[in-house]
C-alpha cells in the first residue's frame, strides 16, 4: 500500500468541519435537484453561479464567503439540512473517520433556528441508528458577522440543547468573517458558554489582528481554529507564539483552506511547522472539505509528504487529536483503543 492509502485506512478524528463547507459535488448535486422537483424558481441562478465557484478554485477568504452564501440558498429547508447531515457524516465515516465534531451555524427555518439544529440531530441520531462507524458531536456555531441578538439566540440554544441533548451538543465555535465584527462584544455571552460547562473553539487569527488574538487567547477557550497569524514565521514577533505556548490551548490546523485562501503562501510556509516545533498542541482538519476539494485523508497526506514526515509521527498526531476532543473520557478511551489496534498492525 503506498502512503495515501494507508493513510485512508487510519482512524481519523475531525474536529472543525463545517457542516455547508462540507457538501461533496454529489450532495450539492442531489439539493439542487431537490429544488428542481420542488420547482424553485432560484435554481438556475443557482446552478450558473456553481459553475462559476467550480472553474475558479482559488479563492480568497473574502470571496469563500461569498460561496457560503451561495451553499446556504440549498440548504434552506428541514429536509435539504437533513441530507446534508447525513452525506457529511456517511463521507467522512467512508474515509475512516471514527469521530467527527461537526459545526454548523443555526439559520432560521419557519423562524425557528431550533427547527435548523433538530434537523440535523435527527441526521445525527438516525446515523447513529443505522451503526454508522462514526461518533458524532455538534457545535453550534455563532457566525461574528451577523450580530449580538442572533448569536445570543445560538448560545441560549446551545446551553439548552446542553441539557437536554449532552450525547451530541457538546459545545459552541465562533467562525465567520473577521473583519466585519469586534470579537469582545460576543464575550459576555462566551462566558456563559463557560459558565453552563460548554466546550468553545473560537476561530483565531485567520487574518491578522495581533490585539484580537492577544484577547481570544487570554479568554482560554477550549480550542482555536487556524491560528495563522499567531506564527513569527508570518508575523515576525514571538509575543503571541509565547502566549498559545503559555495556554497550552490546541488549535485546529486546516492547510489546504489556508493555502486556497492565500493566508499563507505555500504549504511548506504553513505555520503546522512552526508550532510543531514550539510544542503547540493541534489536530489536523479539513475546515471545508467541499468547499477546498479536500478530505482529511488528504490534509494528513500533504501534512507527511511536505514535510517529510514517517507514518509513525503521523499516525501519533492522529492519536493524540482525540485528547483535544470534546467528547467524553469513555469515549475517548475507547476510541483510543481502536487507534492503538490499527497502529499495532499498520505503522
Ligand atoms: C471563518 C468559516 C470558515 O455553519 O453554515 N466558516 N468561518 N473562516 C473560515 N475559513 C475558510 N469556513 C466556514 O458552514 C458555513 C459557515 O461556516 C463559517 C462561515 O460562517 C460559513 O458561513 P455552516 O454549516
């Protein structure tokens, strides 16, 4: 077997996936003839402006979201959430997937965010059901750039569904685009996500905002997502790699997304070097697989081949994600022990 197959059979954890980043073509394919038989008059403006996102594969940060816009007129009802739900999870599980913590931004269906976040527990549980070999956890994610009345509406969710649903709502992020919001006003209400004993990952200098990131990191949250400009190699000072060090907080490194966003100028320049070699803690993710053409096969690929690195070390980085999860301690164990058999057998 050469490396991308191994690779492929390794139990994998993903741990920041965003639900509509995620959609394969297929999934994209089946919503859009969903609307076709639901006889919605949008889905030709639909299917012109996918044409469009597929010949153009470079995109910036600014014009991704763009995209979601477009990925977000698909999903826009119980059903088309549900089968979306599903397909992620069924993809990720054939890509020997054993854990996925996915997230998803509530959007109001009916004008009930609670309707969006059902639908896709309902998927999660049926999966579930049909013995899926995957376990599921759900953040819900609070988009910065939509404002402190809808994302306090997503966390008092979020605390609930804490309550009542603590086998798959496990905790929040905070994902969106940066430049559109101030980070702090949301913090009375991450504190509370805190306080309720929820788990946060707050998505951290995706672009450059030293003071921001300075604030995200003293704020402790569970994890961080990308991290970019925290690196010297980018930002030439060590004031913040000190800071993360000093934390010990995990951050969720998506290379590919980076990459195609230009956030960083090549794969040898992304900063998984830099914080290997300082120690940080992370966990390798696909961010978007649909969005980025990726898997999380993929990104462990590039990860061993651009570095150089022995199966072994990867297989290790694989395992040691599952301490960065947010699930239980006896679940942890014992996914820990499928790893440890693959591992006696195959690295
Ligand atoms: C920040 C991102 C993101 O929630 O509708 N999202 N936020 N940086 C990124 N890097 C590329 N990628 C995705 O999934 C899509 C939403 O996730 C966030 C954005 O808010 C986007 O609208 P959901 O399932």
């Amino acid at each position: 077997m050469d490396d991308s197959q191994i690779i492929f059979t390794m139990p994998k954890a993903e741990l920041h996936a965003h639900l509509n980043g995620s959609l394969s073509q297929a999934t994209i394919k089946k919503l859009m003839d969903l609307k076709t038989s639901h006889q919605c008059e949008d889905v030709f403006q639909l299917q012109t402006m996918f044409a469009k996102l597929n010949e153009d594969h470079n995109k910036t940060l600014d014009e991704c979201f763009q995209v979601f816009k477009v990925i977000h007129q698909l999903t826009d009802s119980e059903q088309s959430i549900y089968i979306a739900t599903v397909d992620v999870i069924k993809e990720f599980s054939e890509e020997n997937v054993l854990y996925l913590e996915l997230r998803t931004t509530p959007r109001a269906i009916d004008g009930s965010f609670e309707t969006y976040v059902n639908a896709v527990i309902r998927a999660i549980d049926d999966c579930r059901k049909e013995n899926v070999p995957i376990l599921v956890k759900l953040l819900l994610s609070i988009d910065r750039s939509k404002g402190f009345d809808i994302a306090k509406q997503i966390v008092d969710l979020t605390i609930s569904l804490g309550l009542t649903r603590s086998d798959v709502v496990v905790g929040l992020d905070v994902s969106g685009n940066m430049a559109d919001s101030d980070i702090t006003d949301y913090f009375p209400l991450l504190y509370k996500i805190k306080d309720a004993g929820l788990k946060l990952t707050v998505h951290t200098a995706e672009v450059r905002n030293d003071a921001e990131a300075e604030a995200i990191l003293r704020l402790k949250p569970d994890r961080i997502g990308h991290g970019t400009f925290i690196s010297p190699s980018l930002t030439g000072s060590l004031h913040l790699i000190h800071l993360l060090k000093e934390t010990n907080i995990p951050v969720e490194l998506c290379l590919t997304s980076n990459k195609v966003c230009k956030t960083v100028p090549t794969f040898k320049d992304h900063h998984w070097k830099v914080f290997f070699d300082h120690g940080i803690p992370f966990s390798i993710c696909t961010d978007d697989k649909g969005v980025f053409s990726t898997s999380l096969s993929q990104e462990y690929l590039i990860v061993k081949h651009t570095f150089n690195l022995p199966l072994s070390l990867i297989w290790s980085f694989s395992l040691k994600s599952l301490d960065y999860t947010f699930t239980a301690e006896t679940e942890k164990a014992y996914l820990s022990k499928l790893w440890e058999e693959w591992g006696q057998n195959n690295k």
